[in-house]
C-alpha cells in the first residue's frame, strides 16, 4: 500500500476516533467518566490512541452485562462469551440488515463468492449465545449463498448429522472452528469418506489461536480447499482476517484501530517483538469500546507480506493467560501444536497435559494409515520439542482413534493446555476427558443418530 494511502486511512480514523470520544463522553456513562480529561481535539494523531486511558476486559465485566450500552442504544440481541476464566465478557454486535448486507460485500470480495458460484454453505458455528452463527446466517444470502444452520456442539444437530449434511447436500464452503474442521475430516474417514473428496472447496475458522502446521492441516484434509480465518471477539464488531498465507491482516477500514502494547502498556513498535492485541471501534455501535485490552498475544511482522498486502500483519499466539513457565521460558499451546503439527505421524487429536510438578506430558495418538511405531513417533516428538523450543516433555503416542471418540462433542476448544495441577483426583478425570459427549449418547436406543 502506497504511504499516501496509509496516510489517508490513518487521518479517517484520527477524525473517526475525535468523533467517537465525542460520542461516548456524551452517551456512555463508563467512557464519561474513563475520558473525563480526554479533550478529542488535543489528539493529533490516531498513535495518541496509546497515551489514552485504557479498557480492560475484567473492567466490562465489573460494569454489568449492560453497563457499557450508550444511552438510548437498542441492540438487536444480547451475546456473552463462554466464560471460562469465570464471569463472561457481555457484547452487542450490530446485526442489523444494513450491517449484514456490508459483511456480505466484505467477504464476497475476500472469499469470492459469486465469482467462483458458491451457492451453499455449512455454518457450524455457534447460534446460541455467540454472535457468529447469526452473523454469517444474516450476510452469506447477501452474496447469494444458501445457508445450512448445523451449529456447532450441539445435541439438536449433532457431529454424526454434520458429517450426513455435508455428503447429501454437498455444500460448496464450510464455516467452522479450527478443531471441528480437523475432526470433521477424521469423522468423514471413519464413515468411509475422504473430506477432500466432498463438494467443499472453501473453509473459514474462527474462535482458536491457529499454528502454521495446522494451517497447513486443515487444507491438505479438505483437499487444499482456500481456507480463511478470522479473528474477533464477541465484545467487539471488528477483527483481523487471514490472507493465503496464513497471516492476520488489519482491514483496511477507517472504522477500527488495532495495535500492540507490551507489559507496561507502551506501544510495541520494533517487529517481530510479542504484544497484547488492543482494539479500538471507531464507528457507531451498541457499546463500541476504545483501547480495549484484549488479553490475546500477537507478534507484529514487518515488511510485504508474500500475499502483497501492506496492511499491518500479525501471528496470533492466544490468551495472554494461556502461557505456562517451562524451562525458564513461558510457552503457549499453539507452539507446542506447532510441534506436534510438524511431525506427519501425529493425528489430530491431542491433549497437552501439565501436571502436578510442572511437567509437560504430550498425549498423542498416531496419525491413520502412520507406519511408525508409537515409540519412534513419540521419541522423535520429545527430540523436537528439545531442539525446537528448548523444553523436556513427556510423551505418550496411543493408537488413531483411541484418544477421543471423534463423532462425539468435543469439550474444549483447540490449541489449550489439560493444567492439573492442584485438582482433585475425580476433576482431574474430568479433565482429562476429551468429548462432553461421546456419539453413543448421541443415539436413541435404536441405534440412530438423534437428531431433530
Ligand atoms: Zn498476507
């Protein structure tokens, strides 16, 4: 992008951000008081963004589910995010039609929709609490695709159903999370389909942290469909979108602002250098946030990206909480799956358990049709890890299939850590139990799959 360009995106946004100071001092009692000494007109900039007072996620959290609501503001729906690290993070997105007929035109262009005739498309996405089963349900018949509502995790539609939806009515894309894709696959091969044989040629994921290998996975499964991904969080109406190489661009819009700051909350400026993802929504919304701390790590990358973007591009690491002290280093479930990623005899599925002494046990199974014994597969694991990140980790390499039922729901998202530590023996079993349900409790006492 040609530096005038840029210039001219970042003078919209410093307009675009006076304006929404302005807004919120007026319309939001959290931001009236948060700004209180902010003048709109003092920021020449939009990099002042970073001397501005900022949001933190367990700040949203204390001000109540509709503590952060502008004045007169009347959201279309209430979403909350799981809550797993305790209280859930409240969000109201836009999902007005004028809002999904945008979101259409975006993807269109980005996914080519029209242009390469997709005319059906599988969303096995959330619909119940989270915003991104309606919000592609809402744009994709925009772009003159048809929608299948599957969900995701779901009993009313379980895996079995998914996998039955996908060869009877051959949809041309996928819209799911990074894990379900993966096991998605694997649950077609057991039924005796090979996902790359299916009518699916394109793949969009969100929701997990995504390491290059299982980048690089995900496509070869779906017979290297284009895959896409996404980055967003409930509370906010914005993200950050993949290219073809697997790196998370910026848009190039005027109505948001990302950036990086390290542990002091300065700017991280030098690339290549680690930093939590601050987002800022610079446009109307139901309770836009400014200078939100995410508490997801990113490393910023410099130059041109091997797609020809000049956007701003980013690594996506994960939860900023998610990283363990091992070997004098902190390390995040996404460069151990990295690892794992990288040797072709490891299958899909995997549990990285931390135990009681801080010790890393690997709980591999080995990858269908491998002709390595699990001994060779997991020495060869352990030298990696030694070699490649510097750590000591046992691992345990079981038989395919024999971790997890993979036509049953799976109980965690991808790319996380098992952390026993300090638990019960009865939480720990339940901890160590890979699917919520198995696919026999997803069957009536026929034998045949539930379903709707
Ligand atoms: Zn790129």
């Amino acid at each position: 992008m040609a530096r005038n360009v840029l210039d001219e995106l970042n003078s919209a946004k410093l307009e675009n951000l006076r304006s929404q100071i302005r807004v919120l001092k007026e319309t939001s009692q959290f931001y009236r008081v948060k700004f209180r000494s902010v003048d709109p007109q003092s920021i020449a900039t939009i990099d002042d963004l970073a001397s501005l007072p900022y949001t933190s996620n367990q700040e949203i959290r204390d001000a109540g589910p509709f503590g952060l609501l502008l004045d007169g503001a009347m959201p279309e729906a209430y979403f909350e995010s799981s809550g797993t690290t305790g209280q859930p993070t409240v969000g109201f997105p836009d999902l007005s039609h004028e809002k999904a007929k945008s979101f259409a035109d975006f993807l269109d262009g980005w996914m080519g929709l029209r242009n390469e005739r997709i005319k059906r498309a599988l969303v096995s996405l959330a619909y119940e609490m989270n915003p991104t089963g309606s919000r592609f349900q809402m744009a994709l018949p925009y772009a003159g695709v048809t929608v299948i509502p599957s969900g995701v995790r779901s009993t009313i539609c379980p895996p079995e159903k998914i996998l039955s939806l996908i060869t009877t009515l051959k949809p041309d894309a996928l819209f799911s999370r990074p894990f379900e894709v993966l096991r998605m696959a694997d649950g077609l091969r057991q039924l005796g389909v090979e996902a790359g044989d299916t009518s699916v040629r394109k793949v969009f994921v969100l929701g997990e942290p995504i390491s290059k290998n299982k980048w690089r996975r995900m496509r070869s499964a779906w017979d290297d469909a284009d895959l896409y991904a996404h980055y967003g969080l409930t509370e906010v109406d914005t993200g950050l979108h993949s290219c073809s190489n697997g790196y998370y661009h910026a848009p190039a819009s005027p109505f948001s602002h990302f950036s990086l700051v390290d542990a002091q909350l300065k700017p991280v400026v030098k690339d290549g250098t680690r930093g939590e993802i601050v987002i800022s929504v610079l446009k109307k919304a139901h309770a836009p946030l400014v200078n939100y701390r995410t508490g997801d790590l990113a490393t910023k990358l410099s130059g041109r990206c091997a797609c020809g973007s000049d956007h701003p591009r980013y690594d996506i690491i994960g939860r900023q909480a998610d990283g363990i002290e091992l070997g004098g280093k902190t390390v995040f479930p996404i460069e151990v799956e990295e690892l794992v990623y990288g040797v072709e005899d490891v299958g899909n599925e995997y549990l990285f358990i931390l135990k009681d002494g801080g010790e890393l046990l690997l709980l591999l199974e080995r990858a269908f049709g491998s002709r390595k014994t699990p001994e060779e597969i997991a020495l060869d694991v352990a030298e990696r890890a030694r070699s490649g990140l510097g750590i000591e980790v046992g691992v345990t390499v079981k038989e395919y299939g024999t971790i997890a039922d993979k036509l049953g729901i799976a109980k965690k998202k991808g790319a996380r850590f098992t952390d026993l530590r300090g638990l019960d023996a009865e939480t720990r079993r339940d901890e160590l139990r890979v699917n919520v349900v198995d696919s026999d409790q997803l069957r009536s006492g026929s034998g045949i799959p539930i379903s709707i």
